[in-house]
C-alpha cells in the first residue's frame, strides 16, 4: 500500500512540474510564432508598399485595389532613365533625362526572391487565404491633393490559432497605446508610407 502512494505522489509531481513548466512556456511559444508571423507579414507589406510607390510614380495615385496591383506588378514596367548634358546648353549646367529602355516591375522589384508570385501578395501568410483591407484615396494638405494608401491586417486574423486570451491582452495593450491592433503600411489620414512595425 505505501508503495502505490509513493508511485501516486510521484505521478501527481511529475504532472504537477509539466504544468508548472507549460505554464512557463505558454506565453514563450506564443511570443515565438508571433514574432515569426510577423515576419512573415511585415514582409508581404513591404512588397505591397513597394509596388505602391512605383505604381503611384507612373499613376500619380496609388492603387485602390488588389487587382489592379496585381496586374501592374505582371505586366508593368518601369523606364530606364539615363541623364545626360543638354545639347543646348553650352555651359554644360544643365541636363536632361533620356529613357533609354523599360525593365518590367516584377524584375526590377522582386527579381532576387524566390518563387515570388505577384497573386499572392493579397493574401496574409499562414493565415487560410485571408486577405489584407487595402484601400487608397486622397487627402488635401496645403490646398494640395496629395494621394494615400493603407493596407492593414488585424493581429485577430494573422495570429489565428494562437492562445485567443494572449491576442486579445496584446490588442487591449496596442489599443491603451492609441495603436491599430495589428499590422498595417500608409495611412489614409496622412502622406505617410511607413509601416507601423518602423
């Protein structure tokens, strides 16, 4: 009898030190796959923001849809400028640009990754084919129409399948903090073309 109660404590000890170190752990492993995820969406925001930024050079607007950047990044393409002195100007003070050739998007953005595919940069990594809220528009500044975007994605759908408790205290925290719960690039509000990660 003395010896099925000391093999009992040992079970209960045994079990009661794996919760203690789980417990330990929970938030450890959470903050791994968190960080790892946003790496992976901090990532695919810079991609979006890049093509933006050329997308808004050739349009003088940024794209408002996923489609329409999609379809830029496969088929547009960027001028090659190179500049050179004025003929004109014979004191050699001033020159002009000359496009000399085009080198499409894709290439000229994405050439040095690996399997990049210009259809997925609408959806969110490791998230089951959820997408990102893009939207662009314009603000005026100084009597000015100045173009804007903000793709955004919120921490409830990137960090899907983690401990819902720890995503909800890491919104509250964000939220106290007058932050967006989540990732996001641009703002709709300011010519801004940083991300919230910066």
């Amino acid at each position: 009898m003395k010896r099925v109660i000391q093999i009992l404590l040992a079970l209960v000890i045994v079990a009661l030190a794996y919760l203690v170190y789980d417990s330990i752990m929970k938030p450890v492993r959470f903050e791994q796959e968190k960080n790892f995820r946003t790496d992976l969406v901090v990532e695919r925001l810079k991609d979006i923001r890049s093509a933006q930024i050329v997308y808004k050079a050739q349009n003088q607007a940024f794209a408002g849809d996923f489609d329409t950047l999609v379809e830029f990044i496969k088929n547009g393409e960027i001028p090659v400028v190179k500049m050179i002195p004025d003929p004109k100007d014979t004191t050699f003070s001033r020159s002009i640009l000359d496009t000399i050739g085009y080198v499409p998007v894709i290439d000229s953005l994405y050439k040095k990754r690996l399997n990049f595919k210009a259809e997925n940069i609408r959806f969110v990594p490791k998230s089951d084919g959820a997408q990102f809220e893009m939207q662009a528009d314009f603000i005026e500044r100084s009597n000015v129409l100045v173009p804007v975007f903000e793709v955004k994605v919120p921490n409830l759908v990137f960090l899907k399948g983690l401990d819902e408790q720890m995503i909800l205290n890491l919104n509250d925290k964000q939220e106290t903090n007058n932050l967006y719960p989540g990732l996001k690039v641009g703002s709709l509000i300011e010519a801004s073309t940083d991300g919230n990660w910066e």
